[in-house]
C-alpha cells in the first residue's frame, strides 16, 4: 500500500503527539496560545465538567455574519441551558426509534451502491463508491434534501473540510483569520440553500426529519428557522463524514492487521467489536475545544479562567493507564471505554446512526466479499490528521464469495 502526502500519516501524527506528551501531560502551548491535554483522565474531566470548561467559544471564534447565523442551531457548540433547550426539541424528532427504523433502507442503499461499484469490475475506491455516498444519501433522504441538491451540498462539504488543514502550530488568532477567508463563503452558501429549503419546508411539510423539526415543541417553544438551518448544517457537514471516516478507517485498520479479517468472517458478532476499535484507534475528530469559564486545576496544572483548551481524543484513547497495548488494533478488548464521541452532555447525537450505517455496511462486505485488499499500486489518499483522521480516497480490490 502506498500513501499519498506521507506528511500526514497517522504515525507521523502520533509520532507528534508523542512529542507533546514528553512536554507533559496538561502543559501551554506557547505558539498556539492554548493548554494541551493529553491523558484519558484529564481529558474525561474536561468532557464532564461543562460548566468549567464551555462548548461555547464563541469569544474565539470569528465576529462574522455567517458564523454567526450557522452557530444559532449547533447545539455542539452551545452550553446550558441553550445547549439544553436546543437538544430537546431536535431530541424530539431524531429518536432512537427513527433511526432503528433506517436499517432496512441502509441495507437497501449498500446494496445497491455495491452492485454499483462491481458493475465497473473488481477494482474500485470503498470511499467513492460507498463510504461517502451511503451516509450521505441517508442523511439527505432523512432531512428531505432533493435530490438535486445533494451534488452542490456534497461540494460545499468536501471543500469545508478540505480547508481546515490544519497547522499544527498556527495560532488560534490566524486560525480564526482563515476561518473568515476560507471558511465563511461556504458557510454563506450553505446557509442560504439552507434558509430556502427550511422555509419552503415550513410551507409545505412533509414527512421528513426537517419538517418534523419544525412542528416539535417544548412548552410552546419550537426551533426558528436559523435554528433549524444550523441543525441541517452540522449534520450535512459532520454527520455523514463521521460514518465515512469510521468506515474507511476500520477497512484500513484490517488491511493491516489481516488476521482479524478472517476472525470477523468466523464469527460476524465481532464485527460491531472492531468498530468500536476502529473508533479508539483512529478517532475521526482527533480533538475537541473548550473554553475555561474560572480558574481550575487539570492534571496539577492550575488553568486560568479564558484560557483555550485542547482535550485530545488521539492520545486519551491510547493512554496505556487504560487501555492495555494501546497502540496495537484488537478487537477482543474486554473494555473499549473510548471516548471518540465524547462524554457527558455533549455525547455525540449521531453515533447511533454512524454505528448503525458502518455495523450494516461490514456486515454486507463480509458476506459479499471473500477478500478485499487495499490496493499496493494506487495511493491511498489521507484526509489531515490534525483536522480529521480518514482517508479521502481508498482503493480497493474485491473478489465475490
């Protein structure tokens, strides 16, 4: 297997972060201006503790229109009670019971994509073919997006997360300087189609989760429609990505370790088990950003109110305090406490749904496939690991059970 932009593979990144680790396990970054936190338990601390560590970093975010207006609805970056509003009614229409209810048209839409991709023979690219299109299709079905609007949505997102390269040692100041030139013209596109299909919706609603957002109520209380849109918006922009990146990355994880292809293909039940290592083992989003409300203490570091923090999701995940070996990909942990989608109140609202899409997509590649190999004569093309661990493009070659 050979590796397009070598510069950003995920050893070179955990060879970085092992860096930042001999710097201390909770330590300033002078370059960045922000704490880096580094250990399971630290990182634990400021995943629980939303009151002393804010979701809201709106003081670090950029004064702009377009920020302004997709943050109204993104309850992920919000704190209570905002946070706790927001998520209740958007809690009201995405329920456990609508997404259990996706499963056979997740099947549906694998398969179909599979016979897809075989059609052009043997040799195809899994994120193409399957890991881009089977979330996002059941993310735009779900919200009612047309049809004809999925290739100019798909556009905005690819290029949304494209521009987050991120410079390991940029400060947050010219971070947010490019957010504003990079960042709030594909905001100001999307939030404008957006707008325009959530009114329409409003006037004419049908039976998908958009118009059932709209109705919801708590105490006479519904979502706006800005609101609405910065809901539509992050589960556009990170919702699909989040399966896409899982899928991709537990099919490459068992490119390098082949013996577990086989203990999957013996015993499907494990299949679920390897997700989640997959999930420990390269965490799609490697960080998260949190902003100190009053002076605290993490990991004997005293951290000063307004202070930025930096909880890494990379480095909790292989903390050898908890899991065992950590930097060895195995399916048969006894405990997989990981903490890729987060804890507490910001838990991940979609990882039902990302479970669900990549369970019933390996579940099919296994029955479908009696090998799938990553191909050694096209590269593999990797998304940034300091902005997402995934990869972009993964060549494959199948051979049909």
């Amino acid at each position: 297997m050979s590796v397009k932009q070598s510069e950003r593979t995920l050893s070179n990144f955990l060879a970085y972060m092992d860096g930042l680790r001999e710097r201390g396990a909770v330590h300033f970054d002078e370059k960045i201006k922000a704490w880096h936190v580094l250990g399971y338990d630290d990182t634990y601390q400021v995943l629980t503790d939303p009151v002393t560590f804010s979701s809201d970093v709106a003081p670090l975010a950029p004064k702009q229109e377009d920020f302004d207006l997709f943050k109204k609805g993104n309850f992920v970056r919000a704190d209570n009670p905002v946070h706790q509003r927001l998520r209740s009614l958007v809690s009201r229409a995405f329920t456990p019971k609508m997404i259990a209810e996706l499963e056979s048209r997740i099947t549906e839409v694998t398969v179909q994509l599979l016979d897809e991709a075989d059609a052009g023979g043997p040799q195809w690219d899994l994120i193409e073919q399957l890991g881009y299109p089977l979330p996002f299709i059941v993310i735009a079905e779900m919200l009612g997006i047309p049809v004809t609007d999925r290739q100019f949505v798909r556009r905005l997102s690819d290029t949304f997360f494209e521009v987050h390269n991120v410079d390991p040692e940029e400060s947050l100041d010219s971070l947010g300087e490019s957010a504003v030139n990079n960042v709030a013209p594909l905001l100001r596109e999307l939030n404008t189609h957006l707008l325009e299909f959530v009114r329409d919706r409003r006037k004419n609603p049908g039976d998908d989760l958009t118009s059932k957002l709209l109705a919801v109520e708590d105490d006479g209380v519904r979502l706006d429609d800005e609101e609405t849109v910065g809901f539509l918006g992050l589960l556009l922009l990170a919702g699909h990505v989040t399966a896409t990146s899982t899928l991709g990355n537990t099919v490459l994880a068992l490119h390098e370790n082949p013996e577990v292809w086989a203990d999957l293909r013996a015993k499907p039940a494990l299949i679920p088990a390897a997700i989640e290592e997959s999930l420990r083992f390269r965490p799609p989003f490697p960080r998260l950003g949190r902003q100190v409300t009053e002076d605290t203490e993490i990991g004997g570091q005293r951290i000063p109110a307004g202070a930025f923090v930096l909880a890494w999701l990379t480095t909790a995940n292989r903390d050898e305090r908890v899991f065992a070996d950590p930097d060895r990909f195995d399916i048969h942990r006894e405990s997989n406490s990981h903490l890729t989608f987060g804890k507490g109140i910001h838990f991940c609202l979609g990882a039902p749904l990302a479970r669900l899409e990549v369970r019933i997509a390996m579940e099919i590649l296994i029955e479908r496939y009696s090998d799938i190999r990553v191909r050694d004569d096209v590269p593999v093309n990797l998304r940034n690991p300091w902005a997402m661990i995934g990869v972009n493009r993964l060549p494959i070659e199948v051979r049909r059970a």
